[in-house]
C-alpha cells in the first residue's frame, strides 16, 4: 500500500511534514490543576508522531473560553511549560506539532465560568447541547451576548495564544473555527442574531472569525497558521440557512490572507459525510494554501481523495486513539485496534498511552 500520495513527504510552509497523513485534535479531558497538560500528554503525542502533522486537543485560549472539564489551556505559563514537554518529544520522535486554539463561546457551563458566570455567545441564544463538567455530560447554560467593547478582548486572547504557542515550541497553531464553537457561531445565523457590526450580512457575520485568522497570522506568520471550518455539521446544534455563500466568502478572504491551509470538516462532525448539500471542490478551489479533508476518511476513500487532487492532507481523528501507529498499519494493511470509547473523556493511561503497537 506503500505506492499512494498518502505516505509521501510533503512541504507546509516552513513544516516539511514526513508524509500526508494528519492526526485531527481530538479532545481527551486529562489536563491536570491550572489546565495543564497532564505529564501523560508527552508520552501520547510522543507515540503519534510518526503522523506527517499532529494537531494537539483544542486549547482555549483564556478561562472564558473553556466549555468542558480538564481541557488544557495556552493562556498561563504552567501550561506553556507543559506543551513545552509536548512539544519536545515530538520533535525527538522526528514529528511536526501544531496546537489548536479554542474558544467554546456558548458550549460552556457556569460551574467552568469565572464567579460562576454565564457563557458568552454572539446572542443570547442556548445551544440544545451537552458538556462534560463533574465527569458526567450536563447540559450546556444559557448564554449571554458578547458586548462589542469586549470582542478586541477575545481577538487579542487568540493572538496571545499563538504567541504563547510558539514560546511552547509547537511548530504552528490551528484556529477553531468550527463545530459550533465561538468562531463559528459568530458565523451561522442560527447563533447570530446580532444587528451590528458583527451581525446580519454575510460579511460580518464572518467579521470575527477572519479578524481573529488576521491578528494570529500577524503574530506568527501565515505559513504557520491554519483554520478549521465546518460548513454543515449540526454539531453543538449549529446551523446556517445558506452555508454556500457564507463559506465561499470566507474562504476568499482566508486566501487573501495566506494562511498555510484550511482543515475542512467535510459532512456531519463523526457521522455521515452528505448530511447537507456542499460543493467543497468550490472551497479547494478558492484556497491556494494546502486543504486537508476530514471526516469519516479511511485508507481506501484517501487514496482516492489524494489521486484525484480533491485534497493535499488526509486528517484521522478515532483511528489515532487507538492505533498510535496508525501510519505503519495504513501502510501495511494491518488491522486496527478497536477503541474503547468508555475511556475516550477523562481518566488516567488505560485508553489513553496503553494500546499495543506493531511488532
């Protein structure tokens, strides 16, 4: 299976990456006091780096930004020093380390809120949702609407989280920008109800999003910063009445500012992929930058993707949980060890750093 696109090198920006295959963030609720990294964390991105491109667990970028219990953050310098630990084993390990940068906006909870405050939101609009606070899944609060004095403070929140990203060593960021999370709500009108300058139209509705991708970029470089997007998945109950034009445009402007890709969530986050009508090729068309397809992608339906030029990145999420070495069982057609899902939010090393790898 060696003689597919997927296992080639391939250069990102500055990144040259060991072969096309990427591990998507995928969230595990192990960061220990002070939303640190837990020491575990080294270990587990340390066995995956033989992935051409890890992307690490969305990191929010202030405490405000939190929505789950035991997510780690990128704000403190005691979790600068423990990404740093991260960061320093992949590299050992010979892999290349981007940190995703998150902001749940109202898939939060008042128990992970400062004072026990509400979640923010671009409106005053509860999410039909869970989240994991208390190791148990509880039900999302409602939120309140962002003030526009305190946007500057969310952009600037996103910009020191790149900064600190790089004082991390990570070798670039990944902006959330999808699965109905603060980027993307401001973005779908089933979020947005605001009637100002970040409300309404098209175009500033998507105000946010690329203000946050402009400031970041400004911060570290473009060819070290990518964006995820998620045109149509109804996760954490997010809609949009004409994704199309929405994302066409935010593509667009994304282009113009060079960022080194877009990761696109193709369908519905972890279920089918033609959920909603969606010409993605529009979007690969409009990005001159790298697109790195996700969703539901197995070895068969990459090589096909790669072949035909559709995509340039093929990420997995799940199969990475399992199979630390999901590379070399791709290659060789090896069979992939199953997940045990009880152990996928929250817990200690078993489903965590324990499955078996080849001999």
């Amino acid at each position: 299976m060696s003689d597919t696109k997927l296992f080639e090198a391939y250069q990102l920006g500055p990144n040259k990456l060991s072969n096309r295959t990427v591990m998507a963030p995928l969230t595990r609720n192990r960061a220990v006091d002070g939303f640190v990294p837990n020491p575990l964390a080294v270990e587990y991105y340390g066995q995956r780096a033989s992935a051409g491109l890890l992307i690490t667990e969305a990191s929010q970028v202030s405490q405000q930004g939190q929505g789950y219990q035991d997510t780690p953050g990128i704000y403190s310098k005691d979790q600068v020093v423990g990404w740093r630990k991260v960061t320093d084993e992949v590299h050992k390990r010979g892999g290349k380390i981007f940190i995703q940068l998150w902001h749940v906006g109202r898939i939060s909870h008042t128990d992970l809120q400062a004072n026990g405050a509400a979640p923010v939101g671009p409106s005053a609009v509860a999410a039909k949702g869970k989240t994991f606070v208390g190791g148990k899944f509880v039900d999302v609060s409602a939120p309140r609407e962002l003030a526009l004095s305190e946007i500057p403070g969310i952009i600037e929140a996103f910009r020191v989280g790149a900064k600190n990203a790089i004082a991390a060593g990570f070798d670039g960021v990944e902006i959330h920008g999808a699965n109905g999370y603060l980027l993307d709500q401001f973005a779908k009108d089933g979020a947005n109800k605001r009637t100002d300058a970040y409300g309404g139209s098209i175009q500033n509705r998507a105000k946010l999003m690329l203000e946050v991708a402009k400031a970041v970029a400004a911060e570290i470089g473009p060819d070290r910063v990518g964006i995820r997007l998620s045109p149509v998945t109804p996760a954490n109950d997010i809609s949009d009445s004409n994704p199309q034009p929405l994302f066409d445009y935010i593509v667009d402007q994304l282009n113009a500012l060079k960022l080194v890709y877009i990761h696109v969530i193709e369908g519905a986050t972890g279920g089918p992929r033609d959920n909603a009508p969606f010409d993605y090729a529009s979007l690969r068309k409009r990005f001159h930058g790298t697109y790195i397809a996700n969703n539901g992608y197995d070895y068969a339906l990459a090589k096909q993707a790669l072949e035909s030029n559709q995509a340039d990145l093929i990420a997995f999420g799940k199969p990475f949980i399992s199979n630390p070495d999901l590379v070399e069982r791709l290659k060789t057609g090896a069979p992939l060890n199953e997940a045990d899902r009880k152990t996928f939010y929250g817990g200690g090393s078993k489903g965590y750093t324990d499955y078996p790898v080849l001999a």
